[in-house]
C-alpha cells in the first residue's frame, strides 16, 4: 500500500522525538513534516536531540523543524502525532480534527470527552470506533488519545484480570521515572537521592482513565467500569521506566500460577493482526524474587519497533484475598509516544484511514 503521510507534533520535546523514533522507515507511514514552537524554526533535529538510546538515520538527523501551521498540516497529512503540552493541545488538535486530520495524541486534553476513546489496542480495540460519533468523522477528522503513562502500564494486566475472574478493588503505588515531567524532568537538586511524593494531578488521572479504559462503548457513550481505584504517585531518581506496585481484590480467588498461566497466554487484537509496533508477548512474567527493575526490563518486548512495548510483572503473590504485583513499562515508548503509533496501526487495519 502507498504510505500515509503523518506530521510530528512537539518534534522537539521526549515524546516528539520518540514519535520519530517509531516512524523512522515504518511500513505504514511516511513522516512528511516535523513541527513544533517558533523558537525552534529552521533547527534540524540533530540541534535538539533529547532521546539518547537510538541512533536516528543522518537523514532524520538533517531534517528542520517547521512553526506548526494547521492549514499546512491539514493539506499535506492525514495523520499527526501530537506530542505536544496539554494546554497547547487542547485547541490545536480540535482544530485538526476539524479540517479533516486524524490526530493520534500522548495528551491529556481529550482523553474524558464523551465521544474521544482511551485506546490501548490490547485493552479496548472496540473504542477506536467511538470516533465515527465524532462531529468531525464525516470531514475524515478525529481524535484517538493514548492514556496517562502509569495508567498504560498496568491496564493490560487489570483487563486480563477484569474479563477473566472480575476486579472489586485495586491499589496502586508508582515509582515514576524523571522522563515522565518531560525533559529536561525534574531538577536534579529535587532528584538526586530523593523521592518526590506527589505528581500534580496523576493519582485523579489514573483512577478515572482506567475506569474508562476498562468499561464499554455502546449506544454512542462511554459506560465506565465499577471497580474501586486507589492511586499513590511518586517520582523517583530513574530515567525511563515506570514501576507500579498493585494490590487487588478479585471476584473470586484463583490461585497465583492460575493467574501467571492466564497473564503468560493473553494476546490481543495488535498481536492477532500483527501491527509492527506490537509486541509479539504483550505481558512478561518474570519469576525472580527481585523482578521487574528499570535497569533489566525497561526495554522488553522485541527487536526494532517492538522494543520497550511489552508489560513485564513480577512478584505475584497472595495473601489472604489479595494479590499482590509489580508491573513495569516504558514511559516515553509504550506509555508515549509507542503506544499512539500503535493505535494508529490499528486504525490503518480498520479501515479508518
């Protein structure tokens, strides 16, 4: 098929260069433009490199960055990948979705409109068709968000939990990494050798987006799921990889290897139609006593687009009528900028596009 021609939002900020990161000789899309503030006009990437992990192609590294222009983004893309901050993204990405683009966003401006879905494709496929009851569906405009970074990474594993013995309760303590503030994060004087307990507006986010993640879509409304959601959000001294700890209370009350085997065994819709950024084992059990750590897992899922898009767990054990769970993901890949190229995949594959 001809590549669909997609902008980069916010190609200056983490999130931006990890978008670049995914779509560098993607099989889907072809990046036509690289966008961000007047400040950085006329800039080629290589003179705002923040991402230290990949080795971009010279020619990536050669290309400048634009003033964004919807008008020019509307006539050139169908798709744009915002990585841009939520106070700025708001407006702009209604103003794409209005002149006919399909925007695919890591912000958070959208993601609690009645009609805008919370996709994780592994979790909620079904909610990418929430957007055919967008106002701007019939111009071929639409907004899809991805969900906060911490949600992200424990949404899977609670959906296999949910669909399979039911959830009543979950609580949640994070240990979020510095690339979570964006860059350059948190100052180092506040970083180093400390934890910071308290994320403006995080414990709230967590709490509503599962709840909608996890519900259905039917009747042109979001119906959210009834389990109970505690959040404890703090940031930590680690570059990428967002650690969770989680304690959950069950319908019923199988046992831990019943739970391993079913975590071990799920695959979703990414995997079943073989999306390149799908990892080909979405949730990664590790049976070590002192697994997940940032440092050994932060990347598992595969080689090449795949990489850094898995959920790994570990330490699942029982006690009483709780389970308890570690579960770590990467931040800026499958809680970023990953997971909406993902979604957009997706979208390719039905048709919406």
């Amino acid at each position: 098929m001809d590549k669909i021609k997609v902008a980069v939002l916010g190609a200056t900020g983490m999130i931006g260069q990890r978008f670049i990161e995914m779509l560098e000789d993607h099989p889907y899309f072809e990046m036509e433009g690289l966008y961000a503030s007047e400040r950085s006009e006329g800039k080629r990437l290589r003179d705002v490199l923040k991402v230290r992990d990949h080795v971009y192609k010279e020619e990536t590294l050669d290309r400048k960055i634009e003033v964004m222009d919807v008008r020019k983004i509307a006539k050139n893309d169908r798709i744009a990948f915002s990585g841009i901050p939520s106070d700025l993204a708001g407006p702009t990405e209604t103003e794409l979705a209005e002149a006919g683009v399909g925007v695919f966003t890591n912000a958070g401006s959208h993601r609690m409109d009645a009609d805008v879905p919370i996709l994780i494709p592994e979790v909620n496929p079904d909610h990418l068709f929430s957007v055919k009851d967008q106002k701007t569906f019939s111009n071929g405009g639409f907004i899809v968000t991805n969900a906060n970074c911490s949600s992200t990474g424990i949404a899977a594993p609670l959906a296999v939990l949910n669909d399979t013995w039911g959830l009543k309760e979950v609580f949640i303590s994070t240990y979020q990494a510095l690339s979570g503030a964006g860059y350059p994060g948190v100052p180092s004087l506040d970083a180093v050798g400390n934890v910071v307990p308290f994320i403006k507006n995080e414990e709230e986010k967590m709490e509503s987006e599962l709840a909608k993640m996890l519900g259905k879509y039917s009747n042109g409304k979001f119906e959210f799921a009834g389990f109970r959601t505690f959040a404890n959000c703090a940031r930590v001294p680690v570059v990428d990889g967002h650690l969770e700890s989680l304690t959950i209370r069950l319908g019923s009350e199988p046992s831990v290897e019943e739970l391993i085997e079913r975590f071990e065994a799920f695959r979703g819709e990414p995997q079943k139609l073989d999306l390149p950024s799908a990892p080909p084992q979405p949730i990664i059990v590790r049976r070590e006593d002192n697994r997940p750590q940032p440092a050994f897992d932060v990347f598992a899922g595969g080689t090449g687009r795949s990489k850094g898009m898995a959920i790994t767990l570990g330490r699942i054990r029982k006690k009483e009528e709780f389970y308890k769970i570690f579960a770590l993901s990467h931040n800026t890949l499958r809680g970023g900028a990953g997971g909406s190229v993902l979604n957009a995949e997706l979208a390719v594959k039905k048709n919406l596009l």
